[in-house]
C-alpha cells in the first residue's frame, strides 16, 4: 500500500466519528449547565443576604 492509499482509507474511515460526536454534545452540556449554574448562583446571593438580614432582626421570647 502506497502512503496516498493509507491516507485515503484513513480520511474515509468513519468509527470514531460517533465518539467525536458525543465528546461535542457532552461538552456543550457541561458548558450550558455551568452558564446557568453561574447566574443562579448570582441571583441567590441577593436573596440570602435578605434573608439573613431579617432573621437576624428577629427575636426570639424564651418563656412561653
């Protein structure tokens, strides 16, 4: 086999394509998933320092 002939059986061969296309899928997954991780995480620091504000204002009667 000529070095021309194993580079057009290689471009030709098709098994791992399905494997690249997995790896592409699972990293826009991954990419997605920490995009909405991040801006959940900025939209709740607002709501738990509110909150925390105003459980600490609140007190607490010990006697019943």
């Amino acid at each position: 086999m000529t070095f021309l002939n194993i580079i057009k059986t290689f471009s030709n061969d098709e098994d791992g394509a399905v494997t690249v296309d997995w790896v592409v899928l699972t990293a826009a997954v991954v990419g997605l998933g920490i995009a909405v991780l991040s801006s959940v995480t900025t939209g709740t620091k607002g709501v738990t320092q509110n909150i925390s504000s105003y459980l600490n204002t609140i007190t607490v009667d010990k006697a019943f």
